[in-house]
C-alpha cells in the first residue's frame, strides 16, 4: 500500500537511487490554486545539507508538476509530480548488497521480497519522503483557503525539552503561532527556544564527533480546524494522524492531547467542561487535544511524535549477512546525528494530507 | 469509514441502544473453521458485569451468525454476524437529547451530522466494540493456525504499574506467554501480577465511590509472527496497529518497541545487532519491537496503549446544551470508575485484525 | 469483494438458505428521511410469487433496518438490514451436494474455495439480490430529493419487443415516464405495452408447460440526472452502470445510447450536436445516452441489459458429478421459466446505488 | 477515480499536451522480470501514425520507467513509468478554448470541474491511453507465467464482419491462436482475415476522403484462464471486463459469450453441458463464456466490445460555446477515420489489468 487517503489520495513511488521519486495526488478538487514556490520552499526545508549539523547528502530537489496542473491551477485529474533522483552514488553502497544493517529494513525488506534494491536503502529510505512533501505542500495550499494551519516543532532532543506553550492550546490564536514559526524558521533545530536550540545542537554537534546518533520528538499543533472533520469508528481523527506519523520512517510513538499523561489522571482532571467563550462553544481545558469521538470540537489540535535514533552510526556493530553469518560491520558512507529536524516538514506534510483528506469526506456527512 | 482492513474488511454497524450492532468480515479466506465457543468466551471478556468494580451494565451480548459459515466452515463469503442490544433502556437517556456531557462525543456527532442517536452515545459508544471482539475472535482462529498469538495485559492503573517480563520481548515462548495469560484471567484488572492486581483494584474501589474515573495503559504483545507481515511506507505494521488502537475509544497514544524512551536514546543504545540464535536471524536486543521499516523481523512485538479516563463521572460539571447555553450537568445512569480492563479483548482483537489482514497481504508480495 | 461503491458503499451478505441476508450501507448521508413502506413496496416487487407466470418460491422478505435509522432519519452510521430467509428447504437439496447443475456457478464456486454451500445456490443464488433491492429502495430515497427516477423495462422476451419511446431518450419528461411505469405494473411481465404484455405471457407459459426458460432484455431509462455526474477515466458513469448491470446474475451484455448499433454507424450521423433548448445546453440527438466521456450531460440516460435465460431447466442434462463421473441430471425443486421480469426492480436498484455514489463524489469536483 | 484495481493498482495520469502522461502500478508482486523491448513494442501497436489509414499525429512514446524495477526485475515497491508528450501543438486547439465540440466530453469536463484543459481534450483524451498501454504490458508478462494469452481482434468496421472460430471458443488451443495473432499484424485494419481486411481498408479509406468516421467492434478471446478467477457478487471477472472495456473512450457496449443473443436464446439451447475431456472437466458448449456465476470455469473467455464512431469529423457541425451561443464548428486539426485498430492494444491492456488484479485475489480465497 503505497496510497495514503480516501478521498485525497497521495502515491507515492521510487527508490533512494533510482531513476526518481515522486506522487500521484488523486482527488485533489479542481480549481485550487497552485503555489509553486510554496513547494519549492517546504522541499528545501526537508532537504539534507542544511546545516553542518543535520546533514551530509546534497539533494536538490526539483519537483517537476507532469500533470493535472494547467496554468497554475489543478484540473481535478491526478497531479503527478517527480524529483529526479540526482545525486546518485550506487557504488557506495556495493558492501550492503549482501548484509543487513541493525535496525535497518535492509533485512526484513529482502525477506518479504526476495529481492532489494540495497542502494542506500532503496523504497525504505527516508529519502521518499521527499514525494510526501511535495504532497503536502498541496494539500497546505488547500488548508490555506480555511485558514488552517499546521505547524511542527522539535521538542525534544536528548534530555533537552521545550513546551508547546500551553495559551495555543487552549485558543486558535494564528498570530501567535506564526510567531512561533518565525522563531522556529531561525532554530538550527526547529525549536523555537533560543537556549533549547543551542542546548541541543551542542548535544548533536556532540554525537557527530562521536558518530553516534539521537532521537527525539515532534509536537505538533494544528490551529483553525474547523468542527466536524473526522470519521467515527476506523477512520477517527486521531487515528488516521496516528497512522500518517507511524508511517514515517524512525517513528516509534504518537500521542494526543494529554496522551501518555492520560494513564495516571482521573475523570475529574482529564475532563474538558464546555464553555461559552466568544459566543461559541468552547471547552474550559483542551485534555482531548481539540478530538472528541474521533473527530475535532473546534478546539487547538495538538499531538507529539516520537523519533527512534538513525540506525547509521559510525562504529562497528555485529551483524549478519545474507547467508546468516555473522560478522562485523562498519558503516560507511553519509552521517547524520539527528533526523529529527528534518522530519518536521515531513510532519506537517502528513498532517496536511490527513486533514484534507478527512476535510474532503466530511462534504458529504449530510444531504 | 466504518471499514477496517484491505483483504480482511470488518465492516461494524449499530448504535448503543438500537435494535442491534454487529459486524460483516469480508475477504476470510474458505475453509477456516469456526469455534463458536471461542466467540462466545471472547464476548464473555468484553462484557460489563463481570465483577462489582468494572461495570454496571447487564448486556448478554450472544453473537449470532448469520451468513458466511456452513457446517462450522467459512465459505469465502463475508461472514455477518449480529449482537441483539437487550439492555436497551432508552428513557435513561432523555436527559440527554439537548445536551453534551464534557470529553464525550454528542457535542461532535452533533455539529457533524446535525442529528444524533443520543441514547448512550449511539454510535460513539464504546458498546460498538463488542461487534469488534467478534470479529476478533474470528481472525484469532485464523492466527492459532499460524501459531500467532496476541496477547494484552493492564499495565498500569494510577500510579500501579507492571512490567512485561523482558525475556518476552526477546524471544518467542508461547508456554511463557499461556502461563501470563493464565494469571491474568484470574485477576480482576486483568494485570498478571497479584500485587499490582490488589493495588489497582483498591484504587479502583476508591475511585468508584467517589464517582470518579481513571485512565490506564494496556501493553500487548505478539508472539509467533512470521518475517516479512507489514506493507512498507503507508501499510506499516506498526501504523496499521496505531490506527487500530486509536480507533479504540479513550485511546490517547500508542508506542511500540522502545517508543517515548526511544526520544531520548542514542543509536549506539538503541540499535539491535542481528545475531544467529538456533540457526535463525534474530537480534540481540529488542528495542525495534520486532518491527523494521514496517515489516515484522520475527522477533516478538510488543506495543503500549494509553487511555484516557471514562468521562462518565458522577459528579456536576460545567457544560452546554444544545442552545449554548451554559449548564451545570449531573450524569445520571451508569458509573464505571475503569475500561482498561475490559478494553483488554477489545486491544487483542483489533490487534488481531491488523495480523490477519496484514497476513493475507503479504500472500501476493511476491510472483 | 462484496462491496459496491466508493463513497455510498453497499456491502451484501447471504446466502439463499443460510438464516439471513443483509447489507451494511455505509457512507449514506446523515439526515435522509427513511420511509419504510417504499422499502417494502420495491421487495414485493422483487419478490417471487407474484403470479402464475415468474415464481414458485415463496418469501415474504421482510426487512428489518437494524443500525443506521433513528426517528425514521438516517444518522450517517452504518444501515444494516436483514432480511430472515424464512422459506428454507434445505432437504430439497441433497441431491446439489455432489454435483454440477450446467450453467450454473456450482462448479466454479466448488473449485475457487474448496466449500461449497450448495443449498440453493448458496452465495450465488439470484436470492441475494433481494438486500440489493433494499438497498436501492433507499438510495431511491436519496435521488428522489433530487427528481432523478430510473426506470427500467422489460423490452424483450424471445421475440417479443418493446421500445423505448425515442421522446424519452431526448427530453427530461417526469410525467410522461411516470405514465409508462404505471402501465408496466400493471403487466405481468413489466412491459409498459399491452399487445407484447400478451405475446410475452403467451410465450412464457408455452416455456412453463415444456419446463423451458428463456432469456430477455431489460431498457432503462434515468430521468432528471443533473450535469457532471461520473468520474472521469476509471469512474466514468457508463462503466459504473456496466459493473453494476454485469453484477446481477445471468446478465451477459451492457450498452448505452447507441450501444452496439453504434459499430455500424459513421461519425456524421451518431455525432449529436449541441442546441440550445429552453435556455438549456440540449442535443438535437442522443446517441451518446446522455453520457459524455462518462460524464453526465443532462440528457436522459438509456441502456440496455442482456439475460441470458435461467439455466434451471425440466428436461434431463448431460453434467459431471465432484468426483468427476458424467451422468445425467434432473433438475428437481422450483421451476421459473423467466427471471427478466422480476429483474427489473434489481436493474432498478443497481442504477440507484451507482447514481447516488456518483452524485457524492462529485461533490468533491470542485474547491 | 483514477485508479483501476484492487490489488493490482493502476493509477493513470496525465493530459493530451501536458508535460507527460504515465501510470504507477502499486501491488505488481517482486521479482517478475521486465522485459522492456515487449513495453516498446505494445506501445508501437498503440501508437497513431502506423499506416496512411489509422492515424496523424506523431507520437514516438518512450516508456521511461522511473521506480519500482531494478536490474530488470520488480521490487515489489510502486513501478512508475512516464511518457513525455513530444508532439505538443497547443496553439492548435486555441479555438477549442470557448467551445464544445459535439460528442465530445468537453462540455462535461467543463461543466464538472469549472475549468478546463481544452488542449487536445486534456484528460478526456484517447492519449491518455498510453499509460494503460505500458502497464497492461507488464500484466502481460505476469500471465505469460501462467501460459494465459488474451487477443483482441477487430471484427467489425462498418457492415464488414469476422468471426473469431467457434473451435477457439471450445478448446484451449494456444498455437491456433497465435497462429490468428500473426495474421492479425499483418492486417492494417487487425483483422485476421485478408478478405475482410480489404473490405475494411477500402471502407475507412473512404470515410478518410469524406472526413468522416466508422464504429466498430472488437472480439476479445483469453487462452489458458485458470479455473476459479473471479470474486463473486461485485467483483465478478465479467463485470469487472466490462467495466475495463467501458472505461476505454468510445466504448458503447460490452457481451461477453452467448451476449446479447442470449435475449432470444431458450435455457434448452443455452445451457453449456458439462462433459469430461482429456480428463478433465470442460463444457460441450460455451454460451457462458468460460464464466459462471462470475467466476472462470477453465474454459475460453470470449467477449465483445462495441466503440462508436470516433467524433472528430471534417464537416461543419451545429453546437455551441462556453457562452451558451450557437455556432457553425469546422473541427480543425487531425483526423482519423476510425479508432478500433489501435484500439486493440489497449482493450488488450485493460484484460490483462483485469485479469492480473483477479488473479492476485484469488490467492487469498483459500485457508
């Protein structure tokens, strides 16, 4: 399943050193205007390279619009879209073509399959993630229209921690994001804090030395949601977000509003009692994350993602190959310590895909 | 969207207090057999009732089959199967055709659909998952032919907590694993543990009399999978048991593997080295969750589910009615201070859902 | 896959002597008023029995809307119906056991999943149509606020003949086709033209006495269809009705329009070009049956289906047993000696379901 | 809905004189390998331009595929192929811009979407075909497997007819067929037979001095079809046939075996009886097409499909523009006289995409 969506269905396609990656938007309503430096600039955001911290590959990054796009505006018919794959170095990955690295899919891919494309990955890198971008700067331009917003922010690296203020929980306040986006667009590590941000690239600058590599998580907030959107029963909310963050690659967790928290409270604390704020109902507190039975109440939507550490460190570890011997192996090749802060495009751009998609099914919740 | 699964599609219909609610399975393969006694035991687990501390409500909730099964067999064509709602008690419920109570779904349904079954929580209600269970019990004799076995446990109630033996995580022992389950069928809370067992139920006892509810956490664990069951990139394993559990009532976050710990790792901690154990590949730690780039490695998987307190607290809360117009509310009707421990079945056979339709997938991954 | 639509989805259940069949309908919108008495009006008319001629099975197929209705309103949950099989015989078919009626899906049901419910038919009894019928009655219901009617016709039995009158096929006349469904219910084969009434009923009760059946053709006409209905490429509206009509049993042939007369014809007179009419975009002709490049153009629709004759014949047949030995069969049990007839309100009932899906996804064409 | 399939997933994309049509394949099993000069080849078979009779416009069609293969076998991940449109000549359609060309579906993209690609037609065009061309080349390698072989010849243009040998419709004969197969690649019209093939020719090079067009039918006939393909109810491979044959532009009608003879056959006559030959079971007869209930029954499928008279015609033609005006329209541009020969390869594609996706699902009918 390579298709994300109902009604706003994204395909994706291509391997780390393939010919291309790319996407098929299918469903996309006719008459949206396309942006196409909006696209341009959110694939620069996910693109490696950015720093001397996050970074090693070089990908450029050009998406060519091949279709359903005529004088900048969708036609209703599939918008594909490719990124050709340029800087592709096959021969640096010859010594993976026979072994498996820990904690990597190389294994699990070549035992589903019977067969791999080994170079850097192939379909499991995170280099396809690109096409997810692309996709959701789209599905961005159509959230624009309601003045929906969705916006990521790396809150935790290593033990250094920043808080979503809790004021843009409790409000739909666009201004004040946008602050805090402006502040994050500035963060090497796309934390809006100033000390968090340099707490953490010490620690990544760190573990480059070190050849080691980190996790960490994403909080995510989605500000102008509308009422109403979201499915009952298998096609809630929070569900269909949880499996757009689950499909990212290095994700290990997803949690919403007071999420893991939630285990130790009591009715008492957890529940949001309803309230009349600016003629409109509103809840007093937002424990549910602005969901309720799968689908939003009009409050701040707010959900965090958890990151496993990049599985390519630079150290040998034991291993085995594809006839089951053991050995050890040193990786060689790029190294990044962080995938994380790069994975925040990526967020937004699965979050967008979810909300459109929920968006467009909710057309035809009544006659 | 009131479909779950691709190949294996459970369909779920029926509202808390209509005339019934069941379920249609379509895509079982021909020729399983079929235990109605399991079902029957699985929809036992479910139900309310089933001790003075996690229910009130009285539902005998016998399942019915009637289409798809010949001669204890499955024929290939969907399997229906019906719950007659017996307790239904619609007058308990007048009270509230015009309101919302706080952190439920009526507020939601409302303002989506502009009509709403308001006896119980209609379609919200947490009865729906009996047809779930059904079908669970259906799939999970689907699973014992492949030695696959799910297996959910209360992990943690308030402050109590218990630990999934870490052997588990590391190897695939189905004795081990009866042997847990046995002691969780004799707990009350459904935690194998008997100290944390009388912890949790005195915590529970208190909350009860106070009118008040709490959260908790269910962490499951599959042993027996095959290498190679999970769709890369947007059919994960690990996102289609997300969305499955997300699709759960009260279920606020979902981890697997090493999840939120995974935050603040390192990938020299976190990676798991292959080894060869008994001749097979498998890995020497398990912080992968027995899931690598979505595909199950065949190590055990295991996953953590967190809930939300019920909302239904007997208490006066501050909310609006259908005019909004601020109110204070007194929930009348039944209190149950816990679902975790009935959530238990429910978990396993979502769960359950996930394998076999992820199972059938995987039976066209290669020519 | 026993679903039928993307957004409207029918799901049916059943077979012909199990305990029940059923639909889930999921995707109706909410708010659609139910009105029940239509649903049994369109089950008689399905129903065999209903004179000398069409049947000999009886079945009162009384349908029970479990889910999905509230106060007689649809809730936007799932609609499940049941229809109890009342009129069960299984011992009329212990002699089907091991054996292959010709013609019939005996054989191939056999061989594709090694089971077999072979009572009736099982699953491919023209039996469970009947939850198609009851779940057209209600996307009739959907079209209705919309003044689209379908209406089919027998227009064909042997060599009896009826046409559409050609006025219908190039204006939008409710009144006029309600006149001619008013004389078809009163002829015994659902021919609205007195003389061919009598020639078809002739010939079927000449087929009756030789214990023969004979096929037939069905026309049908859809009045009132708005503009831009059918989605392009795959979705087109010519290919939805297609599946659909291919769909009811012992069909074997679908045309629109000018249909297979178009093979013989030139561009210069099938072209239908474009007028205005009533401050309208009309056609001066209507070859393309009121679809273009599978979209609706706002004129009448019109197309006919093939029948191929019931296999179950009274005469002795050549056939094999499950083990392979040929002998000759009689057929014992119900003797009917046309199914067109009674295929009209399936015709009917597969229109409205693709009608109604088509109409919900369009409503996602445009921002 | 741009996508044809279940699990065998052809997604299209792509407008007339876009930048490039293509096609993403998502579910092609891993490992089967790709042979590219067969691509090339159907598409050269599809291609305008092949005789002074069939064509104009110059397409050279280079199938680039950019994911989802490696080193000439499949990965199991989505294949993506594209074709660039070499031959854009939008000022060529400026006239086209304004105005509805009769029997086309420029009106009805307009009235749909709101907007509209008039270059060529845009989606609506036959161009787009292309892409089903490429990919149904690669289900053609999947079946070829299995030894099954699908064949479409022309057997009608205007009132000149062919008849496809009843003994291929009886027997399995794979060389018989390959034999017609050459016959046909000699025939500019792809017909097999040289006398008709002259009466045709004659025929469409008239049409071509009157600036008109012809209708026509092809006979579709697949060899080798394994027992038990085909989901009953709505997923039968007949209705599947069609609705692939009615998704091709201009296609008017679909019969498959006795077809639309059956209309005024008797179940006496039509009944094929089930006799063992060359120990194994088959038919005496095959009205039914090799499919019963839905299903094959091992024998040969044969089916018909009826495509209408192509709309461009050189002839000043009633119709009227975007501003509800009428007007005299002189088409402009190319012209051919009929489309039905280069129609075979695709009706071709479009069986084999069926017939891969049914044949993926049967292997899950079984435990």
């Amino acid at each position: 399943m390579n298709t994300f969506g109902q009604l706003f269905r994204v395909t994706t396609f291509g391997e780390s050193h393939g010919a291309a990656i790319g996407a098929v938007i299918d469903g996309c309503p006719a008459g949206l205007k396309i942006d196409l430096a909006l696209i341009a600039k959110e694939m620069a955001r996910r693109r490696p390279g950015q720093s001397t911290i996050t970074t090693s590959r070089e990908e450029t990054d050009e998406v060519e619009i091949i279709a359903g796009v005529y004088q900048n505006r969708t036609l209703g018919s599939p918008i594909a879209l490719i990124i050709r794959n340029k800087d592709q170095r096959p021969a640096d990955y010859e010594w993976l073509k026979n072994s498996y690295r820990p904690s990597h899919a190389d294994f699990t891919y070549e035992k589903k399959y019977g067969i791999r494309d080994y170079r850097g990955g192939g379909r499991a890198s995170a280099r396809t993630t690109a096409a997810v971008v692309a996709a959701g700067a789209i599905a961005q331009q159509y959230l624009a229209q309601f003045k929906v917003i969705s916006a990521a922010f790396v809150s935790q690296l290593g033990k250094s921690k920043w808080d979503l203020p809790s004021e843009l929980k409790l409000v739909n306040a666009p201004n004040e994001l946008k602050k805090l986006i402006a502040k994050r667009e500035k963060s090497l590590v796309r934390c809006p804090d100033n000390i968090a941000t340099k707490a953490m690239t010490a620690y990544l600058t760190e573990l480059q030395a070190e050849g080691n590599t980190c996790g960490g998580k994403i909080t995510t907030i989605i500000n102008g949601m509308p009422i109403g959107i979201g499915e009952p029963i298998f096609g809630k909310l929070s569900a269909q977000l949880s499996a757009a963050m689950l499909s990212i690659n290095a994700v290990h967790g997803f949690e919403f509003g007071s999420g893991f928290d939630a285990v130790s409270m009591t009715g008492k604390t957890h529940n949001d009692a309803f309230v009349i704020k600016n003629k409109q109902v509103q809840t007093a507190t937002n424990n549910s994350g602005g969901i309720l039975g799968g689908i939003s109440n009009g409050m701040p939507i707010y959900f965090n993602v958890a990151f496993k550490p990049i599985a390519t460190i630079k150290t040998e570890q034991l291993t085995v190959n594809s006839k089951n011997k053991p050995y050890n192996q040193k990786a060689s090749g790029r190294h990044d310590p962080c995938a994380v802060p790069r994975a925040v495009p990526i967020v937004e751009a699965m979050t967008n895909l979810v909300l459109v998609d929920l968006m467009l099914q909710n057309k035809t919740a009544r006659i």
